[in-house]
C-alpha cells in the first residue's frame, strides 16, 4: 500500500473535499496497519481515525517488567487530515512525563512541517531516533517515578528544611547538630549529678579482667590441695641421710 498524497487543499470545494479527505485517512490507516503488523491497534473504524502505533517495539523486548511495554503515538485525524497537524499522544511506561512531554513537541513540531502529506509513519520514526539520540530506549532506573530535579532546585530545597518526600523530618546541618550535641551534653551532665552513690558505684567497679590484672592472687584457690607447695614451703623435708640412719 503506498503512502502517497494526491492533489491539494485548495483544489477541494465542498462534499468533494470532505471525501477526499476521508478517503486519504483510511488508505493511510490501511498502509500503517499493514506496515506496523502486529504493533498497530484500530481505536476507531472510522472517521475520526484513531489508533496507536508502537514507537520502539524492538528495544522494549530489552526491557522487563512494566518497562517491556513500548512508547506508543495514540493518533486522531482531525477531518481536514494531513491540512492540519494530527492530534498526538505519547502513551509511555519506561520513561518519565518530562520525557513524554517533550517526545509530544519534538513530534508536533515535526508534524507541522509536514502538512499537506501523510505523514505518520515519518512521524514514528521521529519518535524512535528521538529516544535513541536522548538515550531513553533502554530502562532506567527512575526512582520513584518522580519529577528529577535540578542541583539548584535540590539545594534550594535543602536550605528550607525540606526532605523530598518525607514529612517531619529536618535536615542535620552543622548548625542543628552542635545545638543538639550541646543539648545532649547538658543531659548527661544532670544525670550525672542526680545518680545515686549505688550506681555510680556500679558503673566505676573494674570488671573481672580488671581486678585480674591488677593482681592475680585473688584468684588462687585456698582449698588445700591446690598450691600444696606454698603451704608447706617452711617446712624442712628429710633428707636421704635421715633415710640411712633409720636402716
């Protein structure tokens, strides 16, 4: 099916014009289907024509998940098609509005300088080398999903005390930790004075390890028969001459 554009607008009068028109859209519609075979799905039967055609079905296959779905142009001829720019919707789930947003102008702006001829299937392929030239063919890594925001935007916010998506909470500057350490230690310096002489006792005992160390008598075992030697160590033992005058 050829995509091909016959005569001008202003050659059209009437119910003729309105034929041609209507005519040209479903040859188009025709070729895209065929074209885009299995990546091409009818919204409408007839005028208005509405469908979407997938941008980057090839680089979605790359991508798992919810990101495997390709961008898509959902597309409306208006009835005096391809006179006037086509309506154009980006539908999208592996990139962020911002994107979409700008993919939409990028299009739109292509559309316009092509009035007068059918145009979709140019702007498809706008669409695809867009995504490739920005680098958005492959799944990233979004985050939430949210808005990113800009380095002075993030500072900005920062300096008024407010953490992204977090309620409550007050960034720790230089300034609010020396206030709160100063409070912490003023804490601490009430507690000490207001412990009682039991725990203080407590908390300053030296620990087995300590007492050990400082001296390791404490631990012998008093029992007798362990350090028999010691006990006896004044005693005076008999000697083998003792032995020989008792034979």
């Amino acid at each position: 099916v050829a995509l091909s554009r016959e005569g001008r607008v202003g050659g059209r009068e009437g119910g003729s014009a309105i034929m041609d028109y209507e005519e040209e859209q479903a040859n188009e519609v025709e070729a895209l289907d065929s074209i885009y075979f299995g990546h091409f799905e009818k919204l409408s039967e007839g005028p208005p024509w509405k469908f979407r055609v997938a941008v980057d079905p090839e680089a979605a296959e790359e991508r798992e998940g919810d990101s495997a779905e390709p961008v898509r142009l959902e597309v409306t001829f208006p009835p005096t098609y391809p006179d006037v720019v086509p309506d154009i919707v980006v539908k999208y789930s592996h990139i962020l509005p911002k994107h979409a947003e700008a993919l939409t102008r990028h299009v739109t702006a292509e559309a316009e300088n092509l009035l007068g001829q059918v145009m979709v299937f140019m702007l498809v392929t706008a669409a695809k080398e867009w995504l490739e030239t920005n680098d958005l063919s492959t799944a990233k890594d979004w985050g939430t999903g949210e808005e990113e925001e800009s380095l002075d935007e993030a500072a900005a916010r920062n300096r008024a005390g407010i953490l992204k998506g977090i309620v409550g909470v007050t960034p720790v500057t230089e300034e609010s930790f020396l206030k709160w350490r100063a409070g912490f230690e003023a804490k601490v310096a009430a507690a000490d004075v207001t412990m009682t002489a039991e725990r203080k006792e407590q908390l300053t005992r030296p620990t087995g390890r300590q007492l050990f160390e400082r001296d390791a008598s404490l631990y012998l075992d008093t029992d007798v028969g362990y350090n028999d030697a010691d006990l006896f160590a004044d005693e005076e033992l008999p000697s083998d001459d003792d032995d020989d005058d008792d034979d």
